[in-house]
C-alpha cells in the first residue's frame, strides 16, 4: 500500500524558513571565501574552513527544516540520530574538498568543475544520507531519473555558487548570489523529494501519521547556533564590512602594503 506523502504540512511555514537558511549560510560562506582571499596565507585555511563550515550547516539546516513539514498520514516519522548528524559530517567535508579546490586554485574551468561537482555530490550525498536516516513503517522508493535531475542541479547550484565565492564583490552583489544559491538548493531540496514514494508495510495504516518536528527540533539547534555565531564574526570583521583594514595596514585586495617605515599619511 502506498502511503500519503505531504511535505508542506505546514504550509509554507517550513519551506520559506528553510531557504532563508539557505541563503544566510550561503552567504556567511560566500563572504568567508571572498575573505580568504584578502589575507595573508597564514589565514587562508582558516577562512575558507568557516565558509564551507557555514555552507554544509545552511545546506542541512535547510533540508532538516524543510523536513519538518513532511508527513505520512497514515505512519508517524522518527530520525536515526546517527545517519542525521553524518549527513551533516558529509556536507561540511566535501563543501569544504569544493572550497578549498577553489579557493587555492582559482576560477580555472578544471578548478571549477572539479570543485563544483565534489560539492554538489556532497549535498545530493548529504540530501540522500539524512532520507536514509529516516524510520517510518514502510519502505522510500525514489524515481531513478528524478534523483539523477536532483543530483545534476546539486551539481550545477554547487558550481555557480564556487564562482561566485571568488569572483563576486560587495556586499549586494554576495547577497544577490546568497538568493540565488538559496533557490537552487531549495529547488534540489524539493525535486529530491518529489522522487520519493513510501511503500507501507501492512500494520502502518493503523498507527496515524504526524509531522518528524519532535524528533528534529533538538538536532537543529547546534548548527542554528553556529550560524549565527559565524554571522557575527563576519559582521564584525572590518575588511568585510568596510572593503578595507586599518589593522593591517593596506586598503584592500589589489592594494599593496606601505613599505616599512613609511606612513599612509601624505
């Protein structure tokens, strides 16, 4: 027996709440990446870690809030706390494999389309990995070709958004490609999802269905709560906010330092 899949259980309470994640961690990781590239070599790493760190965590905060509105009506729906937190181990490494090929070598079309498409198999890996974390009473079954479109725009969201990392400037144009981004995950998010069918064992009908917020709530909180932080540091960091550091001493990327002994005052 089929079951009756509804994700949007609340309306659209949970889809706009999981793009708006989408878009806050792809920003914070588009400004930490576009930072990266503004400071010495000592720092890099650092930089391009809180990025990727911020991307994986918007991506699955994203696919975990989503999830929240997804219901089978006749079988209530649980989490494996193991699979959940994994699939969220596989977002941050190979956003950050993605990150950092990019961000050491460059808008190259190898860099790129090696980068992109680590990290898109990493969110379509970390999309499939929380599905298969889930425990209901019957079985998931997904369209063939409509997971491999779901990978492919994994894919190609992932790639455009490495290009924007390192190519795009400011503060509006970074939050134009954080939109972006935000409506292709999404759009990832929900073309998976339209893949997936329940197949019900037989005494699933008579248990009653319910929405997996319970389960999912409490798992949310540590990555919110580090994107926020990572917000915070991105807000307060001058050569971000301003395009220049007084601190270091130089006026931004393609602005050589003063020598030494020499003043900026003329």
């Amino acid at each position: 027996m089929q079951g009756t899949v509804d994700g949007f259980s609340y309306g659209l309470v949970t889809p706009v709440a999981a793009y708006v994640m989408a878009c806050l961690g792809g920003a914070l990781g588009l400004r930490c990446t576009a930072r990266s590239l503004m400071n010495e070599r000592a720092r890099k790493a650092g930089w391009l870690a809180l990025g990727a760190t911020a991307i994986g965590s918007g991506i699955w905060t994203m696919h975990f809030i989503a999830m929240m509105g997804f219901a089978v009506k006749e079988t209530p729906v649980g989490y494996d706390v193991t699979l959940t937190y994994a699939s969220l181990g596989v977002a941050v490494v190979m956003v950050g494999i993605g990150v950092f090929i990019v961000g050491h070598r460059g808008v190259s079309p190898m860099a790129l389309v090696t980068g992109g498409t680590i990290t898109g198999l990493g969110i379509a890996t970390m999309h499939y990995l929380g599905m298969a974390g889930m425990r209901l009473r019957g079985q998931l079954q997904y369209d063939t070709f409509t997971v491999a479109l779901s990978v492919v725009i994994a894919v190609v969201a992932a790639t455009v958004a490495l290009w924007a990392a390192v190519s795009i400037r400011g503060f509006w144009p970074t939050l134009g490609a954080s939109l972006v981004m935000g409506v292709a995950v999404s759009g990832m998010h929900y073309t998976g999802m339209a893949a997936l069918s329940v197949h019900l064992h037989g005494a699933a009908t008579a248990a009653g269905g319910g929405t997996s917020t319970p389960a999912l709530m409490p798992m949310l909180i540590g990555p919110a709560i580090f994107l926020f932080l990572a917000g915070a540091v991105v807000l307060f960091d001058p050569l971000l906010v301003m395009g220049r550091s007084d601190r270091q001493g130089y006026g931004g990327p393609g602005i050589p330092r003063p020598a030494p002994g020499t003043s900026r005052r003329r």
